[in-house]
C-alpha cells in the first residue's frame, strides 16, 4: 500500500465510514480528486467486500468540452468493469428561473441526481472526492463570510444524506499527495482550469492563503481537519441540549407564531440560549436563513429578552416580528391587527373574532367547571350584546374588589401589548362590562345558577 492508501485506509477505519458488503456510489467529476478516490476503491474493493457504482453530472456548462467528460468518465468505468450513471442538465438555463447562483444550483442538481441513482439502484453511501485542502478553504471562507457555527465547523467526514450516508475519505490527505498518488498509477484526469482562476473566491483562498499556511506547517490539514472534527462533536452535543431545551421553553401557537417563555429560557446557559434562538429562526425560516439576516438581528434579539423595559419590538428578514412582553417573546410573520372593533352579538351566534379566538353563545344548564372561559347570563340582560374592543377609561366591576380599570388588568395579568388592542371585551347596552373572556368576569354575571336553563356564553 503506498503513503496515502495507508493514511485512506486508517482514517476510513477510525470513523468506520464503509460498511462491509455495502454499495457505494461514487461521485466522479473526472478531475484529479474523484478520479483518485474511484481508483483507491475499485482497488480496495474487495478487502472493503464492496460493490460500486460511479455518477457523473454534465452541468453543460463549458460546452462540447463537458459532454466529452461526461464520456471520458463513461469510458474509465467500461475499462474498469464498474456500472456508470450520468446526467447532463442545463444549469444555465435553470439559473435563468432562478435567483440562485450558478455554483449553487449546479450542487442541487448534483445531490438530487446523487438521491435518484441512489433509490434506482438501492445504494446506501455516497462517496465524495473532497480533500483535507478543501477543508481548510471551506472552513477560512466560512469563517471570514460569517456562517452559524456548525458549518463553520467544515466539511463532515461523514454525514446522513437521503436514506443513506456520505462519506469523504480523503479529508485525511492533500492536494498534492492527490496528484503524487495520480502520477503514481498513471491515472490521465480531466483538468477544469477555471479552477485556477482567481475570479472565484474559493480560488483565491486556495492561490493566496493556502500556500502561505503551507508553508508554516506542511501538515496544516491535519489540524484543520481535527478541529473540524472536533467542533462539530461539540456542536452536535450542544444542538442535541439545545433541541431539548427548546421542547421546554418554546411553544407552537396554531397559527404558526412561535412563543418564547422567558422565565424558563433565562434559566439554561448561553451557549443553550443562543443554539435555542437559532432553532427558532431556522424553524421559521423553513431552515434557510435569509442572506440579510446578520449577527447583529441576533444580537438584538438577546437585547429585546434582556432589556429592562418590560416590552418592545423589532424587526427581522421577510417580515419576521419579534415581540417582546414581560415574559414573553413572541416570533410572528402575521400582522398585528391594532384595528379597533365593534361587533353585535346576537342570541345564538358564533362570533370569529380578528384575535383567532371564538366566542360561543348557547343555551342549556350550567357546567360544573366554569373559570375566565364562560360567562352566564343574567337573565335580564337583553340582547344583542356587543363586543369590543378597549377604550380609554374601561373599567370591569368585580365582586369584592369595585371596579378596577381594564389597563391594570392587562398589566396585572402580563398580557402582551401587541395583544391588548384585539382582546374582546363583551358589553351589554349600557356599555356595562359584562366579561373580558379569559380574563374576568364583572358582578353582573348572573349569581344563581341553580334554576332553569341559562345563556353560556364561551370563549375558545
Ligand atoms: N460533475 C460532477 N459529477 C459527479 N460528481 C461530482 C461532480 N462535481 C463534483 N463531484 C463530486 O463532488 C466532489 C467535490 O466537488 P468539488 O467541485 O468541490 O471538487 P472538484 O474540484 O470538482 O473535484 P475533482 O477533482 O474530483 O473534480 C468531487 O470530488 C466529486 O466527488
């Protein structure tokens, strides 16, 4: 075995990353890096007890010049006895439709026809070709980008994918031991020269920063990759805290709003908080985190949860509002309808209210259980009642207590600003404040409840 088949072998052993008697499919551009990666495994093949099969995509980006990649690839396979799959699909023309960029759709299409050969042939593990020199750019490009933490951490030596795994095997090796072992077994790969180029901004780390690592320690990837290593054990023990903590403190309203309980996220350590806050946005974000949303929207995220005001707002990507109200915080794409209303509600009828909530009218016996959510009626009072929202000056008249101002009783009950101009406050025609449904009832709920049938009025 030479230099690097030793250091392969070793590393595809310390993570376990081929499973006896597994298929592998292998990812072959027909460059130096996926060429050598092919020729290491079809060799191995059988002291891995493996069978392969190779997947090749022509993203029709260089013309006549890829198609004939597209069958130089085609033709190693045929010399080398192993099944060949390949594509060509028109990135540009996709990019048209699309406002990504030419790199990033030219990866989605890759990894979906990846997932496709995959299922077809029942194949487990994708084998990829990149090395411990791309770890290095990916993670210096990461870091000087700005990028969560876990895909800072680089490039994962093996990770699920589709039903399956995929594995990189020469994140252990560089470069140049890629292209020493290529010499070594004669092996003719096709060269992409905008590689080269330093119009690209991975190009330019590879040109300008790698050469200079180098030459301070030669073994400059070995440490890279072992922080990556690293990081992201950490990193996947944290989230798995955080993930628990956010089923603690976080909870799904029915129309999709997140809310946020302070009291119990103040209580777990920063590093949890902050992992905790990133869920949530990336839950809300359906998992992609609009460009423009920066360090600094986080930052004052944990400034609206620390502050001493015991309320505010802000403003984050695409519409994203964040409440804050006393030990609340709630995360919500809907608009706050601050419209006042006014609503006749007639004996017997259903009323959607702008809050979401319902308001119920029947007429039966009374339940044995009624708390803030029902209201009986006097039989005196007549009908319509109306519902409305608060005015300057409310005041609820409670029994044992007089009348106490509809403000303080918000304020009193925490309920959050953003919700007090559309809470329903039920009136008969005096503009008496009968019940503020959920929260109190006034002294005119009626007092016997032992005769006859009554109006129960419900909120839900
Ligand atoms: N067009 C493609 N078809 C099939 N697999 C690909 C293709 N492009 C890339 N891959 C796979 O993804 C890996 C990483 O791709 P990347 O673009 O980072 O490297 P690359 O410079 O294309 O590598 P290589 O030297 O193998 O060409 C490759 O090593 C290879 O396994």
């Amino acid at each position: 075995m030479s230099d690097l088949e030793k250091k392969v072998k070793q590393f595809i052993d310390r993570h376990k990353l081929i499973q006896k008697g597994s298929s592998v499919l292998v990812g072959v551009s027909g460059g130096p890096d996926s060429l050598a990666l092919l020729y290491f495994l079809n060799k191995h093949k059988e002291m891995y007890d493996i069978t392969l099969t190779v997947a090749h995509v022509d993203h029709m980006l260089r013309g006549k010049q890829s198609f004939e990649e597209l069958l130089y690839v085609k033709n190693i396979c045929k010399d080398w006895d192993i099944p060949f799959e390949g594509v060509q699909v028109n990135v540009n023309e996709i990019s048209k439709e699309s406002s990504s960029s030419i790199e990033v759709i030219a990866r989605e299409v890759r990894y979906d026809f990846f997932q496709s050969v995959m299922k077809k042939r029942n194949i487990s593990t994708l084998a990829l070709g990149h090395h411990g020199d791309d770890q290095i750019e990916t993670i210096l490009m990461r870091l000087t980008r700005g990028s969560e933490l876990k895909a800072a951490a680089g490039i994962q030596v093996k990770r699920p994918f589709a039903t399956g795994t995929i594995i990189r095997p020469f994140l252990c090796v560089t470069k140049s031991e890629i292209e020493d072992y290529i010499k070594m077994n004669n092996l003719i790969p096709v060269y992409d020269h905008t590689n080269e180029e330093d119009i690209y901004t991975r190009n330019r780390y590879r040109n300008h920063i790698l050469p200079f690592l180098k030459s301070e320690n030669k073994n400059v990837h070995i440490h890279f990759q072992q922080f990556s290593e690293q990081m992201l054990e950490d990193e996947f023990f944290l989230m798995d805290l955080a993930k628990k903590t956010y089923n603690k403190v976080v909870s799904k309203e029915k129309n999709g709003d997140l809310t946020l309980n302070l009291i119990e996220f103040r209580k777990a350590p920063f590093p949890l908080q902050r992992r905790c806050i990133q869920l949530i946005l990336n839950y809300l974000y359906n998992g992609e985190l609009p460009k423009d949303l920066t360090s600094i929207h986080i930052d004052s995220i944990f400034e609206l949860i620390d502050k001493t005001k015991p309320s505010g707002q802000i403003d984050l990507p695409q519409n994203l509002k964040v409440y804050r109200s006393y030990d609340l915080c709630v995360f919500t794409f809907h608009v706050q309808t601050k419209k006042p209303y006014f609503l006749n509600w007639d004996k017997g009828k259903t009323l959607e209210l702008p809050n979401g909530r319902q308001l119920f009218m029947k007429e039966g016996s009374v339940p044995d259980d009624i708390g803030q959510n029902i209201f009986i009626l006097d039989e005196n009072t007549e009908f319509p009642l109306y519902v409305r929202t608060r005015k300057n000056g409310d005041r609820i008249r409670i029994k044992g207590v007089g009348t106490k101002k509809i403000k303080s009783l918000f304020i009193d009950l925490k309920i959050p600003h953003n919700e007090r101009d559309v809470w329903p406050i039920v009136t008969d025609q005096e503009d008496n404040i009968l019940w503020v449904p959920g929260l109190r009832k006034s002294i005119y709920e009626a007092s016997d409840f032992t005769t006859g049938e009554k109006v129960i009025l419900q909120y839900k």
